[in-house]
C-alpha cells in the first residue's frame, strides 16, 4: 500500500457520540408516552430526520429541530410550552456533553503522525464538530480539518484533489461502511472499517462488502499491525 495521507472519521470512531443520541432520544420519547408509545415516537422522529436531512443536515441542532416537529405532528399539535423547552433542555445538554475519547486512540493518532499525513473527515454541524474536536484534544494531530454537510463520493473527491493525491495514497478510517468506507473505495483508496457497537440507522448497510483495499478491524489499535 502506498499510503501517504490517513483520514480519520470522527464520532464514533475517534470518540463516543451514538450512544449520547439514543440516550437524548429515549428522554425524548418518554416525554411523549402520553400521546404514543415509545417505540412509535421513536420510529416517528427518524422518519422526520430524514425529511429533514436536505434542509438540516446533521448534528444535534438538526437532531433538536426534528425532535420538536415531531412532537408537535406526534402530539396531534396540543403539545405544550413546557414540554417544548424539555426539549430544547435535551438538545442543549447534548450539546455540552463531555468528549470521551474511544480506547487507545491518541497512542494510535502519535504513532501514525509520524509516518503519514493525517487529516480529520467527519460530517455534521460545523461548530457542533469544531467544539467537540476541541474538547478532545486531537487537533494537534491533523494537517487538515474537513467538516463534511455528507460524506458521497464527490464529496470525497473534493478532498482528495485538495490534497493534491492519486485515490491510491488516500485511506479512511470510520465506523460506517456507507459514508466512511464504500465511497472511498469506489474512488479507488483504502479504507478500515472499525465497527462501532451501536450503528444510526440511516447508516445501515444490508449487504456484505468484500474488497480488496478494504480491512475489516475490530479496534483502532489493529491498524498499527497493518500501517
């Protein structure tokens, strides 16, 4: 592998942040109990996500806009002031959550910098994203920050030329197959996929991918058996 430049994802592959949603999205949904159940308002609110993915984006200011129009479609309109600031409250305390490293992760980010070019690709709110790689402590570590709106080949490809590369010399590192793996590898770079152990689903792939650029790890501390 010719591998020069190295891009790391950022939630759920350098720090903790699906479970931080689930566990907002659970409050959410007890909130609501009265008007549905929480398996249905939990099926309710991902399904106006993703109405809402064109307009918002990604991220917890996304995630809140979503969570209160659901309320208000789930509540048949009724839902009231009080229970509208409970969720902003929840939105907010997402918001200032601490950044909790994943194991071994700023060993492995020394370790590399020291033999590759390494660069942060992650998608979401910018300032959500620029706070939490802040409170992490890693930024010292890349060469290059790319803040993402979606993480599609083209998207990928910007970067790439940016850092003025062939596809072969790139490699991802990300816990979804498909914004951080498939569309890097039908660029022609590498990738390692390290499963996180809870998956959004809108980031869900039905099928087994097999390639020949593609190594599947269980953490972040085997890619230094390969790079």
């Amino acid at each position: 592998m010719n591998i020069q430049t190295i891009a790391f994802d950022a939630d759920d592959t350098l720090w903790h942040n699906e479970g931080l949603f689930r566990e907002a999205e659970t409050e959410f949904c007890r909130l609501l109990e009265d008007y549905m159940p929480q398996h249905s308002s939990v099926k309710e609110l991902y399904r106006i996500e993703l109405l809402n993915m064109t307009r918002y984006g990604y991220g917890i200011k996304a995630f809140m806009l979503s969570m209160i129009e659901s309320a208000i479609e789930i509540s048949g309109r009724t839902i009231n002031v009080t229970d509208i600031e409970q969720i902003l409250r929840i939105g907010k305390e997402l918001l200032e959550k601490p950044v909790i490293l994943l194991d071994d992760v700023e060993h492995v980010l020394s370790s590399l910098s020291e033999k590759y070019r390494l660069i942060l690709a992650t998608k979401g709110d910018l300032l959500d994203q620029r706070r939490k790689l802040q409170k992490s402590g890693l930024e010292k570590y890349f060469h290059h920050i790319e803040i993402m709106s979606e993480k599609k080949e083209n998207d990928y490809q910007r970067v790439i030329q940016h850092l003025d590369i062939n596809p072969a010399e790139f490699a991802m590192i990300g816990n979804s197959l498909k914004s951080d793996i498939l569309p890097v590898l039908n660029l022609g770079g590498h990738a390692f996929h390290i499963p996180y152990h809870i998956t959004w689903e809108h980031e869900k792939v039905d099928r087994k991918i097999e390639h020949k650029q593609l190594i599947q790890l269980t953490d972040i501390r085997q890619i230094l058996q390969h790079l």
